[in-house]
C-alpha cells in the first residue's frame, strides 16, 4: 500500500483555526494513518491574521503532540511547519527564525496567498531563493485571482516556486471552479504535490487516497506517485524537488 506522507496539514489542537482540541487531534492522525499517511508536517498559519502565531508555539505543540500519538500508540510522525501569509515582511522573519520552514529544515516555505486576489509572486521567491529557499504556492487553485487566470501558474513555476495541490479539490470538496483549475494543473502537468490541508475530522479531512486515484485516472501512476508519495517525502526530509514541470 502506498504511504502519502502530508506537507500540510491543520492538525496541532488549538493553535489556529484547525484541531479544536487534543481529541480532534488524535481522531484526524488516526484518520490519516487509515488513509496512508504515517508522515505528517503540522503547519498552523502564521503572519497575516495570524500574527501572533510563534515559530516556538509550533514547535512545543509538534512535541506535545508526539508525545500524544506515541502514548496512545498512533503510528504517526509529525514535525513543524507552517502555512505562511506572504508578506513584505517574510524574508527577514525567515531569516530571523520567527517564520518556520516546512519539516523546520530550512529547505521550503508553503506560501499562502489571500483567497481573494493574486498578486506577481516573482519578487518573493527571488527573495526566498537569495536565502537557499524554496516556495511551494499552496493550493492555487482555490485562489480566485488564478481561477480567473490560470496562466498566471507559469509564472510561478518559472520562477522557481512549486505547487501544491489540495486532496480535496481534486475530487470536488472546494465546488467546481477549484476542481476544473486542479484537473488542468494535473493535465498540464503544472503540480508538484498533493496535500490534505485538513482542518478537522470532519468538513476539512484528509483524503489522500482519493486525489492520488483521480491522479491515476486522469493522469498515470508516475505522476501520482510523484506528487502524493516522492516529493512529499522529499519535503519531510529537507531534500531538493525537482522544480521542473512532471514529465
């Protein structure tokens, strides 16, 4: 059975607007480890109006909390991340380490952009690569600037940034704007990973396996293996993904 390690994920108990509490928490692991995932990296937003989320929070939640799965016997690992608001700001507040790298390995930021409006992404992540990081967009396709213009994600790539896909809209969880834009993404070939961007047990899952199936049918088993499996594994561990669209 394929193991779909998670980049991104709402699961640390009352940091944000996620796990509400420890028992959520511990149901969404074992949720996730029924649906494949044994890795996981708990990003809580940070900046924007998440501001006063710290990168030191993060990081005693992710130790508390495996210390819950552990005591409970949940097979699960989880380190630190986050789910970063862009802001004019982040390069020194990567620098400073107030802003947490995903896995906390100094390798890739998941980038939010407002669901409302996109802007020009070359500058920042220029600026993330200036300090040896890489930008992963997470979910473009939900944003509404890039539904209005899908070709706006070519310009992401080309500038060296990667995408991540949520599970969810692959298999019409968001509505269908933001499944036609992850089909086309999956289609062109504009997709560098898969994640869940769970939230809870229940409106906000997992469902891994679901995207990596559709990827399959709509694609084949090495592209789905590649964005649900290998370059997520990458990411856990700090090591390079190739930022090259998937042949």
């Amino acid at each position: 059975m394929n193991e779909f390690p998670d980049i991104h994920c709402h699961v640390l108990p009352g940091i944000d607007d996620g796990s509400a509490n420890l028992a959520e928490s511990l149901i969404m692991a074992k949720m996730a480890l029924r649906d494949g995932t044994k890795s996981l990296i708990a990003t809580p937003h940070q900046l924007g109006m998440n501001s006063h989320v710290s990168a030191e929070a993060i990081r005693q939640g992710v130790s508390s909390f495996q210390d819950a799965l552990n005591k409970e016997g949940i097979a699960v690992t989880v380190r630190p991340g986050a789910d970063v608001r862009i802001e004019p700001e982040l390069p020194k507040l990567l620098k400073q380490g107030k802003v947490l790298t995903l896995s906390d390995q100094g390798k890739h930021v998941l980038l939010e952009l407002p669901h409302e409006s996109y802007f020009p992404l070359k500058p920042i992540l220029y600026a993330l690569k200036k300090q040896g990081l890489v930008g992963i967009l997470s979910h473009p396709e939900r944003n509404r600037g890039i539904i209005k213009c899908p070709d706006v994600i070519d310009d992401v790539i080309e500038a060296g940034g990667l995408l991540q896909i949520t599970a969810g809209s692959l298999t019409g969880a968001f509505g269908r704007s933001p499944q036609k834009i992850a089909e086309y993404c999956v289609e062109q070939r504009l997709i560098h990973f898969i994640a869940s961007d769970a939230h809870d047990t229940r409106k906000r899952p997992f469902g891994m396996r679901g995207a990596y199936d559709a990827i399959i049918d709509m694609a084949d088993d090495h592209l789905a293996n590649l964005v649900c499996c290998e370059n997520p594994e990458r990411v856990f561990h700090g090591d390079d993904v190739d930022i090259k669209s998937p042949l």
